[in-house]
C-alpha cells in the first residue's frame, strides 16, 4: 500500500516527539541569573511531552533555545522590578500606542524614532482601625512604547484635518449695552457698537460714490430735501421741503417728484395778481378737492390732502408763517413723524440743523438685514427703535450722511425684491447673511470674465453670520 492511499483511507499520522521538541525548543526564555535575581521572576520552560526524556537536542536545537528575543512581551517579562516598601505590591504595565503624523500635502505618514515614556503614579497608604496598615499598589511603573508606521492618509480623513486646523472665523454682534460695576458708585452703561460696522459703512459708501453700483440712485436727484424750487425764498423753500417730506410717506421718489413739480407751477394764487405756486398763502385758499386732484399719484392722498390744509392753518396761527424750528414742533403737526421731522431739520433748504437720523424704511430695513440691531429686540421691531438704536452708538457726524447712503443702496441694489447680490461689494465678499449664493456667484465669474480684480471669500474679513445672546438692559 502506498503512502498516498494511507494518506486518504486513515487519520493523518501524529507529528513526532522529536519535531515537536524542535519546533517548541525556541519559545524556551534564556536564564539570566543576573536580571532574574532581584526580581524574582520565575523561569519558565515548555514541557516536552510524550515521554521522551532520554532526548538530547541536536546543535541546532541547542543554539534555537539559547536566542534571546527583544521583544515587547520578553522587555516587559525580563525588566527589573524596584523593591516596594513594606506591605506594597508592584505591578508594571506595558502599553504599546500608535502616534501617527501627517503631512496635509502629500497624505502620507512620515516615520518617526520610537519613544519611551514612564508614569509613576503614588497611590495613599490606609490604615486600619486595628493598627495594621495596608498599601494598594503604591508604585506603578507604566511603560509606554509607540512605533510609527509608514500608512496612506485617505482623503477623508484629510479633509478632517485640513477643517480642524482651519482658523476660526469671527461671530458678528449686534449694538449691545454694557453695564459695568463700581465699588461706591453708580454702574456705568456704555453701548458696544456693532462688530465691524466701519467696514460695512465704508464699502456701501464706496458703492454709493460716481462709477459705483450704487451710484444715481433716484434719492440723488430726487429726494425730498432737493425738491425745493432754487428761486423761491428761503421760507418758502422751507415749506417746500416739508410738503415734499409729507408727501412721500409710502410713496415712490419718482411719483413724488412729480406731484412736488405740479404743485410748484399749477398751484392757483390766493388773490388776483399773485404769483401762482406752492406757498403757504396759495395752499390755505385752494379747494380741498383741487388739491387732492393735484396729488392723486400719491399714496394715501385724500388723508394727505386733510393733513395739507391742517398744516398750513397751524403755521400760520402758531408759527407766523414758517415751519417750525425744533423736531419737537415739527412732529406735532398732523402727518408729521420722526423721520420727516429730523430729515426737514437736517435739510439744506430745511434749518440745516442735525438733532436726529432720519429712519425710513430702507434704513430699518438693511440695519437689521446686517444685525446691527439684536434679532427680536425692541429696536429691531420699529423704525423708532432702529433710529434709538443707531442714536446710541453711531458718530454724530454720520446721522445726517446715513439716510442718503442706505436710501440710495437699497434704491439701486440692495432692493426689498431682487436685489442685486452680484454687484454687491458685501455678497461678492461674503459679508452679507441675505445675499443670494447663485447671484454672487454669478457675479464673481463675471468679474472674472471682464478681468476685475476677485472679491472672492477674504479669511481675514469673513464674519461668521450669528449673533450671540448678550445680556442687555433694553
């Protein structure tokens, strides 16, 4: 019978004693005499079975059970252990960790020289009631190994690092009070005006300048502080700039223009012989009905057409003729708010006098757009409110400029409906939380086309689009 065919009609033959010591003789540990008696580390041998005890190992064996490996297990086995006090164990820990480094631009690994670290951690003796005391693993030796291996970063976990090691951006904060408290005193309130406000002022007014996408805005040429006629008195260019001021509550620049200049030339005289026009003596004689015929494009024009004539009776009666002096006085007359009071005050043909900013839609509008109000607060809710707001912290010399500059950019770009994010200097540098993302797209590989300089995403001025609570006192 063949070897084959007992091979396939019986179990397989039991490998020998002899290979099997072979093969065992070289997980035997050498003795070491020197580093084994202090620590008192047994030796430790694998048995040989099946009985073969008359058996010597050949050279070969001999020279396998001499070798000695520096291994993990066998450092960890053979190192020397310090004697512990009385009543103390020792334990020694071997741990083996992996620290990996890597390089963003190639996504590999790079090797590094391997590192030991030692941590001896002292715990407290605790004695007994009965005198005895007792130790709890009073020193421990944890010897820490870490190799570093040569492995392929994939490009997820590139990406992770790239987004840790990103530097964080700014948070944007609206107008916010800070209280500050003195020892013996009264606290002390100061506004914080919002992050970054100068920067966003300075780039709409860079818009709103000649050749800026902002610029001949229809506030420019036909605002109510310019409607008034240059060959009228100054009285009665004052009373232009009020009457224009009333006429443009919920009306368009464009319509208001255009019944300020009717008014101005087909206004019938108070008397035979006088000049037709717009002046006080013409509007307390012409009919209600006429006059309200005269302004029908305006909104709301039969109340205006009541408050018109309530108005020029007042004057006359209280103010000899001309328009009040003070904010004050120009809002208690009939269809007069803040806003037309403070913006007559600060007109040219007006009394040229700055006491407030003149807050109309437009300006509650973008200011609360940008967060310069806190989202919910109470000068977030009204037009009032903003201009208070606004009041607390913007310089002085900036209320009367303010109005035309946020009239004109949401007249000519930031618009209640289609804005224009892609000729926004704000959108094209991601400074807007409401822009549109497609149109600023748009608008930057437009510029890209025609060779103008990118106003792509800038690190350093980016502002993260939140606001975070800050305690206030409203």
């Amino acid at each position: 019978m063949t070897t084959a065919t007992v091979t396939a009609a019986g179990p397989q033959r039991r490998r020998s004693t002899r290979m099997a010591s072979t093969s065992l003789a070289r997980f035997r540990y050498r003795e070491n005499d020197n580093s084994d008696s202090d620590s008192g580390v047994k030796k430790e041998e694998r048995e040989v079975d099946d009985g073969d005890s008359d058996h010597k190992p050949s050279d070969d064996e001999s020279s396998l059970s001499e070798l000695s490996f520096n291994s993990d297990i066998e450092d960890a086995v053979a190192a020397p252990k310090r004697k512990a006090t009385r009543g103390a164990r020792t334990r020694t820990t071997t741990t083996t960790t992996t620290t990996t480094t890597g390089s963003a631009a190639t996504g590999k690994r790079k090797r590094a020289a391997t590192t030991t670290t030692t941590v001896v951690t002292t715990l407290p003796t605790h004695k007994k009631r009965n005198g005895a005391t007792s130790t709890v693993n009073s020193e421990n030796y944890v010897e820490i190994k870490g190799e570093i291996k040569d492995e392929e970063l994939d490009e997820q976990d590139l990406s992770s690092i790239q987004q840790k090691t990103a530097s964080p951006r700014k948070a944007r904060k609206p107008a916010r009070v800070i209280t500050t408290k003195v020892a013996g005193k009264e606290d002390e309130t100061h506004v914080e005006p919002p992050t970054d406000w100068e920067l966003f002022y300075n780039l709409v007014k860079e818009m709103r300048m000649p050749g800026g996408p902002a610029a001949n805005a229809a506030v420019d040429t036909m605002g109510c502080e310019r409607l008034a006629l240059e060959s009228a008195s100054p009285r009665d260019r004052r009373f232009h700039t009020l009457v224009a001021l009333m006429l443009s509550s919920q009306t368009k620049d464009t319509v208001n223009a255009v019944a300020m200049a009717r008014l101005q030339s087909e206004l019938p005289p108070h008397e035979p012989g006088a000049p037709p026009g717009l002046n006080l003596e013409n509007m307390l004689a012409v009919d209600p009905n006429l006059l309200n015929q005269m302004i029908w494009q305006v909104g709301f024009h039969n109340n205006k057409t009541k408050y018109l004539k309530q108005t020029a009776v007042i004057l006359r009666d209280q103010w000899g003729g001309d328009i009040p002096p003070t904010a004050e006085g120009l809002m208690a007359l009939p269809g007069v708010g803040p806003k037309m009071a403070y913006l007559c005050i600060a007109a040219e043909h007006g009394w040229n006098r700055v006491e407030g900013i003149g807050v109309d839609v437009h300006v509650h509008r973008i200011t609360n757009l940008w967060h310069w109000q806190k989202p919910g607060s109470a000068a977030a809710k009204t037009p009032e409110g903003t201009r208070l707001s606004l009041q607390s912290w913007l310089p002085r010399d900036k209320w009367k400029e303010i109005n035309w500059l946020l009239v004109g950019f949401g007249q000519a770009v930031c618009l209640p409906q289609g804005a224009k994010c892609g000729d926004c200097t704000l959108g094209l540098r991601g400074l807007c939380r409401g822009a549109n993302r497609k149109k600023v797209l748009d608008g930057r590989k437009r510029r890209r086309e025609l060779g103008l300089e990118d106003l792509g995403d800038d690190e350093d001025s980016v502002i993260k689009d939140e606001v975070k609570d800050e305690e206030e006192s409203d």
